[in-house]
C-alpha cells in the first residue's frame, strides 16, 4: 500500500484543504458558524416533533460535518461545514474534508440526467432513497478511508470497518440489511483498491492522491 513519506503537519493539511475546495469549487465554513447553529436547532425541532430520524443536536454540533448544496439568494456554491471533531487533527481534518469534496461532486454530477436540476435530485434521492444514500456515503467513505491510509499508513480494510460501525450506528438515517451489506460491499471494494496502490475510482480521491504526489508525500 502507498504511504506518505514525511510528516502530514497542520500547514499541509490547511494547504490541501484549500486545494480541494478550489477544486470541488465549494466553500468551508469552520466550527463556529451559524450554520451550525441553525443545524442544531433544526435538528432539535425534528428530534422533538419526531418528523424525520436525524441526529441528535449535540452529535449534529460537535461531530456531523455536513455539505449543503447553492442556495440561490444565499450562498451560490456548495458549503462544507466542517464539525469540530474533524478539526481536531491534520489527518481527521483532510480525511474529512475529502469526504465532503466528494458529496460536492454527487451533488452537481451524479443526476445530471435526471429531468430535476441535479442538485434537487440528489438531495431528493438522498433523503427518500436508502440505496441511494448507501451509495453515496460508501463513496464519499471510500475518500477519507483512502486518505486517512495513505497519511497514516493504517491497513485500510481496517479503517473501513470503523467507517462500517459508524453506519452502522445512527448516524446515517437508519439504513436497513440489504442498504447496509450494499455500502459494506462498496467499501470493502475500494478499501482493496486503496491497499493495492492505486486510487479508488471517486473523483476526490483522484484530487487527493494528486495533490499529496505534487507535493512531495508520495514519493
Ligand atoms: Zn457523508
């Protein structure tokens, strides 16, 4: 398996923060942002009304980093709000950060055929769809798996299951067997493509490895 050659510092995982939202051509916002707080509170009316399954406030504020899609008149590219957990460490904050490139990439490209702006479908798919939502996640999955392998050098089969667990868990809309043995399938499969050298097939993946080759991680 590929692994970085140097120490993975702050400065380099800023740097190839800023990169990778030049690239998806989406904006992050950190912790402390009204964002957040909004989230939080929308979360808190759900959890109380019992409308929809979310996460709870406090797992929302403190560990869900989240990617909205343009909102004409308010924002008009993508936002990744990034969790305070993801901040903790260089590699939590990169590993992060691709994860979100690539639900940036879904949402512009993954529909594009579809009869709805392609956004709108795939916020549509991923709120009614458990297959879709599977699929996405194990994709954007498969990103910080790969990253998090390649700057700390951990088996990435191993890295996966934590991610798998993590579905596994609440986070994630209540997935049922087959939607859940599907996501497990894909990303056991580019777990195996990370541990044999090469990217997985998402393009934050490519973006990642490209930009830790250019900057003399690889050698
Ligand atoms: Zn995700």
């Amino acid at each position: 398996m590929r692994k970085i050659n140097r120490i993975f510092t702050q400065s380099d995982s800023d740097s190839f923060v800023a990169h990778m939202c030049a690239r998806a051509e989406c904006d992050l916002r950190g912790p402390e942002t009204w964002e957040r707080d909004l989230l939080a509170a929308l979360a808190w009316i759900a959890q109380e009304t019992h409308v929809v399954h979310t996460w709870s406030p406090e797992r929302l504020r403190e560990n869900v980093s989240i990617t909205l899609p343009a909102i004409p008149g308010l924002w008009d590219r993508p936002r990744v709000l990034l969790a305070p957990a993801a901040a903790a460490d260089p590699v939590s904050q990169a590993a992060v950060i691709a994860h979100e490139c690539q639900h940036v990439y879904q949402l512009r490209h993954r529909y594009v055929d579809s009869l709805w702006p392609a956004p709108l479908a795939y916020i549509y798919l991923y709120g009614t769809s458990d297959e879709a939502r599977a699929a996405s996640e194990a994709e954007a999955s498969g990103c910080d798996v790969a990253v998090d392998a390649w700057l700390t050098g951990r088996d990435p089969n191993a890295i996966a299951s934590e991610r798998l667990a993590s579905l596994e868990g609440a986070g994630y809309g209540h997935l049922g067997v087959g939607d859940l043995k599907l996501a497990a399938d894909l990303m056991r499969s580019y777990a195996a493509t990370v541990g044999s050298g090469i990217s997985p097939p998402m393009r934050s993946a490519h973006e990642a490895m490209d930009w830790l080759k250019n900057n003399g991680l690889f050698s």
